[in-house]
C-alpha cells in the first residue's frame, strides 16, 4: 500500500511512523510533513492541508491506497467529501459529522439528546447575557469560544472577574474570530481528566487504551491552556470499570445520535473525560486523534495501524491488541512565550545517538540542514519504561543534556499516577 496522511504536526508525525512499519505499507507521505519527520523516511509532499484538488491530484497520480486525515481544520472543510466525490479512498469523518469537533455547542445539544453526561452548560452570543449568567453561577466556570481555537479556547476562571473578561475579549473583542462568536458557559468539574479514542465506523465502536493529557503551560497545571505540553498512558488511577462505562455510556450513544441525525461517523473518536464521584463526564469531543495523546496511545498499539484503517475502509472486522506492560509518557518541547506571542528560529538539539527515546516533531523547519524552531510546540520526547518513574527518568535525564535555550517544558508529566501509588 501507498499512504497519504495530511497534517504537519507531532500527531501526523505518530501517525506516519506507526503506518511506515507495516509490512504491508510500500511508502508513506506526509502532506505537507515538516522536515523532522524525514528522519523517519516519510516522504513529504508540498501541498497544504487545505488544497484539497492538489491533494486529490497527488493521490490519483501517486496511486495512493487511501488516505488518512490528521488536524480538524480540513475535516471540517470538507476534506472527506471531495475525496469521497472523486472516488478517493479516505479515512475521517465528513465535514457533517466533523461538526461534533467544530461547534461546542453542537456537541452538547447532541449528549442532551442521547442522555450523555456532561458539565451543565449554557450558549451564548450575547456578551451581556453570558455576563449575567457567569455571575448568577459563580465561580469557579468555564468559558469555552464555540468553534475551534487550536486548543487555546477554554478558560478555566478561577474568579468572576476572570470569567467575565474571559466572555468579553470571545464576545466583544473578537479574539478568536468567528470561532468566538458564540460561547458555552459551563459548570467547572473536579476531578482526574482522561482522553478515551476510539476507531469508529458508522455505529461500531473500537475503543483505544486511555491517556492522560496535560493542558496548563507550566508545572503543577499552572497557567494557561495549551494544546497540550505532554500525556501518558495507561493511567493507573482510573478504574477500568470507568472506561467501560465511558464506552457504553458516551462513544457508542454518541455514534448512534450521529447517524440517527444523518451525521454517520467513520473514523477517530476522541472524547476529554473527567471521572467523578457520578461517573465519566464529557469535557469535549474531537472528531480526529489527540495531540499529543497520539504519540503515547500508538506506540502502544501492536496490531498493525495499516491494515486496522484498511479494514475499517473495506467493511472487515477489527481487532485491537495492545501493550499490556508498563508505560509510555510524552514530554513537550515548547517556545518560549507559548501559547501568546513565542520566539521561533531556536536551534534543535540533535537526539540520533538517543535510543532510549523517540521524538516526534512539530513545529520545525530546515535551515542551512539544520532543524529550528517554527512553532508554538516544537517537539515531543517519548519513552516507555516499567514504571513512570523509569519513563520520566529516561526524558528528563536527555532533555538535561541538551541546548534547550529559548524553549521550555513541564518537569511534572506524568506525575499525578504517582501520586495515586
């Protein structure tokens, strides 16, 4: 098989490397890729994300067997269609049931209608109205821009005060665009966060080993949200009793209300779970693989990526196996001022003669043969070990090491397992 995988971060990175070891799979490219996943001999192709007619030309006259979609933005662009409509294999959702990504708010009439718990919650486009009910509740809240907002639009308010400057730069100022002009406004739950993805075709649900992602920018979850500055899985401290009802309760309703709709989804779901004293409570949904779950979940997977899209791609039954022994932990690499204003053109460390880790890249590009800093998150260090502590101990040890000047990352992943020992 040729495979094509559209997206340009560490997620695609994950992505294109677990495909590049099938036996099955002959070569794999990475639209557009950036220059670290060439390390891995993946080949990059020069096109956007958002070119889908160079995209479906590249894939007509490269043969390509099928193709998988990485980030949100072309599968809310309606990616999937066009491919489909030129008679193109692919795996995602449409940009239809792409929706339960691209509107908060969508997401939430749907698990009102299919009795999936989540935060109580209202919607608003009316700064005043939201202000009015941000001080009925109280805080602590959360204010959530509807649309998407690369994982930076959710503030949790500590204060009203917080809250209301939160509703007024979405409602008022536009800070995050036409993604901003609707907010949600829900109940703030406490408890342990959990990511549970799942390979999805149409109502059948095939879930993936749960992971813990770390959102705040600095130690001990302070600061503000990110994307995401590193994960591990499995994560110990929540029972499997609560995944199983996670699935029962939250993918597999989810699935069946999409299609009951005229929504039908085919391919990755994620949900952001937090477990508490009622059961596993919808934070979000996502309509693709986590970043940077991703690069934790997969290289825990043993059976083969290739052949499980290809199966799900042809009407075939399924079957996951995973590692069931130890951990696997990812740490971020981040530039200095992410998520606001961040310095880029910082020199890489090189990691070759580092075998006790994997790097997956992100935000990088080549200059004069060297990799340098392009983006908010730059890298992700990965290693697996008997405990955390071995895992922590391998990332930690080589990131002392090496020039990680104008950069910065969080020395507490992974952390909170250990707590629960």
């Amino acid at each position: 098989m040729k495979c094509l995988v559209i997206g340009s971060g560490g997620r695609e990175h994950a992505i294109s490397k677990k495909l590049t070891a099938s036996p099955l799979v002959e070569a794999v490219y990475c639209a557009p890729g950036n220059a670290g996943m060439k390390k891995d001999g993946i080949r990059l192709v020069d096109l956007v994300e958002t070119d889908h007619e160079g995209l479906i030309e590249f894939a007509r006259s490269e043969g390509i067997t099928w193709t998988f979609v990485g980030p949100e933005i072309p599968l809310l662009n309606g990616i999937v269609d066009d491919f489909q409509a030129a008679g193109l294999a692919i795996f995602g959702p449409t940009k239809a049931a792409a929706l339960i990504e691209g509107s908060k708010s969508f997401a939430k009439d749907l698990m009102t209608r299919q009795g999936i718990p989540t935060a109580e919650s209202q919607t608003f486009t009316s700064f005043d109205e939201a202000r009015e009910y941000i001080e009925a509740k109280g805080a602590p809240i959360v204010i959530k821009a509807d649309g998407l907002a690369a994982g930076k639009g959710v503030v949790v308010a500590e204060t009203l005060e917080v809250a209301v400057a939160a509703a007024s730069e979405m409602l008022e100022n536009d800070r995050f665009g036409v993604s901003g002009q609707r907010i949600v406004v829900e109940e703030f739950l406490s408890g342990e966060e959990f990511s549970l993805l799942a390979f999805v075709r149409d109502t059948e649900v095939y879930p993936m080993v749960i992971s813990q992602d770390h959102k705040r920018a600095y130690d001990g979850d302070q600061g503000p949200n990110t994307g995401g500055m590193g994960a591990y899985t499995p994560v110990p401290q929540i029972p499997q009793a609560m995944v199983d009802q996670a699935v029962e309760g939250v993918l597999k309703p989810a699935v069946r209300g999409m299609k009951d709709i005229g929504r039908s989804f085919t391919g990755i779901l994620y949900a952001g779970l937090i477990a508490t004293p009622d059961g596993p409570k919808v934070i979000e949904f996502n309509a693709r693989f986590g970043d940077p779950e991703t690069q934790v979940v997969l290289p825990r997977l043993k059976s083969d990526l290739a052949e499980i899209i290809d199966r799900l791609l042809t009407g075939k039954s399924v079957e996951l196996t995973w590692e069931t022994e130890g951990y696997h932990l990812g740490v971020v690499v981040a530039a200095e001022g992410y998520p606001e204003n961040y310095q880029k053109g910082a020199l890489l460390p090189d990691f070759s003669a580092d075998r006790e880790v994997s790097v997956y890249y992100a935000g990088v590009k080549e200059q004069e043969k060297e990799l340098v800093a392009a983006g908010g998150r730059i890298y992700l260090v990965e290693a697996s070990g008997q405990t955390i502590e071995e895992a922590q101990e391998k990332i930690y040890s080589v990131l002392k090491v090496k020039n990680t000047d104008h950069t910065f990352y969080r020395r507490d992943i992974g952390s909170k397992a250990l707590v629960q020992k």
